[in-house]
C-alpha cells in the first residue's frame, strides 16, 4: 500500500488532494480516478453539461505527479451518425 | 459517564432521577476502541447494545464489489444499535470511525427497563424512531439532493446533534472524518467530496480541515442544504 494523492484540474479549478488514500499501487489509483471523475461528471450530466476538459494529477508522498489521467479516459462517448 | 447520553434525551424530554438511576445500573462493560473497529457485525447474534461515550460510529452496509455505504453517523450520547434489542441479528454493521470509548448495555438490562420503567421504555422508542427520521433524510439526500447539498445537509446534522451533546464550539466542531468516509456518508467518490468541499469553502459557507468542521454562513449553509432540522426532534414533549 501506498499512499496517492489525486489532485484535480478542471473547469472549476484546481482542488488539491492534502489528504491522500491508501491504495495497493498506481493502477489502483487510477481507476480511483477515474470512479471520481464518472461521479463528478454524473452530476454535471444531470445539470445538463459536461466538460471533459478537466484531468486528475496522481501524485506521490513526495509531490511527484505520477500520471496525469484525463477526465475524458473516464467516459467513451458515443453518438449516432 | 453517559452524561451525553442523558443530554441528548433531556434535549427532549423529561429523565427523573429513578430513571437516570436505571440507565446507569444498566451499563455492563465500558471498552476503548480505535479507529476503524467493527464492534457489530452484520448477522451475529448481539447480546448486548452500545452506547456511544465519546468518539464517532456509523452504521453501514458492502456491496460485494467493495463499495460501502454508510447509512448513518453516531454521535457521543448515542445507542449505535438500540434496536438490536429486538432485532437480535442486525442486516448492517456497526465500527467507529475515530478512536472510541463505548459502554455495553445488555440486553437483559434492556429487558428490565421495558418491564420496570414504561416511560424510559417509550422514550427508548421515541429515539429508534428518531434514527429512522434520520435514515429518512439521508435517503432524500443520496435520492435527490445534489452533490453540494448533501455535505452541506451532513455538516448541518451534525452540528446541531454535537451542540445538543455540548461538543460544539460555536459553529465549530470536531469531525475527524477522512474523505473517503465522507464519500462512503454521501455516496460520492473522496474526489468528488474534495471537488465539492472545495466549493462550500469558495462560497465562504465552511471549511472542513484537519479533522474539524468550521461553519462561516450558518444560513447560507443551511440554504444549500434546504436543511430544515424538524427530523431531529428538537422540542421537548414527554412520551
């Protein structure tokens, strides 16, 4: 386990992870970034717009931005022709 | 020792004397717990029900892909499982979320106040009952409120059950709460509670920081939340 710091960068700024989770490694943090960015994106479909323009920094104890993941990764969008 | 616990019924109503005399002599064991224990578990058989003395608990239920629900915070006064009394074998867990101290009551105690003291007895059912409006209104919350009103509602819950305990400083109260236990209160992800915590601080109405909930625009607060704390049964009447 380590600990995984999941800081956001999006339309409505930047929010800094102070707190951090434990996780088991990186994968597993990315795929807590990427639950996130679908329940923040959920709620700004039901308000009727979503930016996708926004990304989760995963960083380390140290302050290392360990992988970048954009909040369009979290979604595969689809629309009829 | 459960001086909260009698604030909190005398928030509502009358104790007499033979009555706090009887809560008393019902406390069995008194334990020290840490952070993170299971003190109920889902479908044992209890024989006993716990009352909180300091700390915080929750009550809360898994889904097999480990995802947790918590479905209700307990505060220092509180039964966490009042209703174990009848249910014997609970459909939900019960830990603490920071470190705790708990007194266990036995339910032959119990037992013994249904048959010797009929008002306590209501008062008991008056505060399972309360737990139920609350269940209530975090159902309203994760069904229909929005990500910014539901921490809003949480922050405004429980000052106003903390300040009823005397755990208040004004508009500020300890809440050694993580963000994933928030998340798991609200049924949001600890990116989404940070995003939103965020937002309540921007707008000036409370900050939440090192373990402690400090509320700037109590009103303003309680607008976002539509908080309205008639499920909290503020009024003292006797049952």
């Amino acid at each position: 386990m380590a600990r995984y710091y999941l800081h956001i960068n999006n339309g409505g700024g930047y929010s800094e992870d102070l707190e951090g989770q434990e996780l088991p490694d990186l994968d597993a943090a990315r795929a807590a970034a990427i639950e996130g960015v679908r329940s923040m994106l959920s709620e700004e479909a039901r308000q009727g717009q979503l930016d996708l323009s926004g990304k989760i920094e995963i960083a380390d104890d140290g302050g290392n931005i360990l992988l970048v993941v954009p909040f369009c990764d979290a979604v595969e969008l689809r629309r009829s022709e | 020792m459960i001086e909260r616990h009698l604030l909190k019924l005398r928030a509502r109503d009358i104790v007499s004397p033979e009555e706090e005399q009887a809560i008393r002599d019902s406390i069995g064991e008194v334990r020290s717990l840490s952070a993170d224990e299971i003190i109920v578990h889902a479908g044992r058989l209890m024989t006993f029900s716990v009352m909180l003395l300091d700390g915080l608990m929750c009550r809360y239920k898994d889904l097999s892909d480990g995802q947790r629900q918590i479905t209700e915070l307990h505060v220092a006064g509180d039964f966490a499982d009042l209703h174990s009394f009848t249910l014997k074998r609970l459909d939900h867990s019960v830990m603490t979320l920071t470190p705790c101290r708990v007194a266990l009551v036995p339910h032959e105690k119990l037992e013994q106040i249904t048959e010797r003291y009929p008002h306590l007895t209501r008062l008991y059912w008056f505060t399972t009952n309360m737990d139920a409006a609350i269940h209530r209104e975090w159902e309203v919350s994760l069904g229909r409120r929005t990500a910014l009103s539901r921490i809003a509602t949480l922050f405004c819950e429980i000052k106003i059950r903390l300040e009823i305990v005397g755990l208040t400083d004004g508009l500020s109260y300890d809440f050694d709460l993580t963000q994933t236990d928030l998340a798991e209160c609200v049924g949001l992800t600890p990116i989404h509670v940070n995003r939103t915590l965020k937002e309540l601080r921007e707008r000036g109405l409370v900050q939440f920081k090192s373990g402690r909930v400090t509320i700037h625009d109590w009103d303003g607060l309680a607008r976002v939340a539509e908080f309205d704390p008639a499920y909290l049964y503020l009024e003292k009447w006797r049952t």
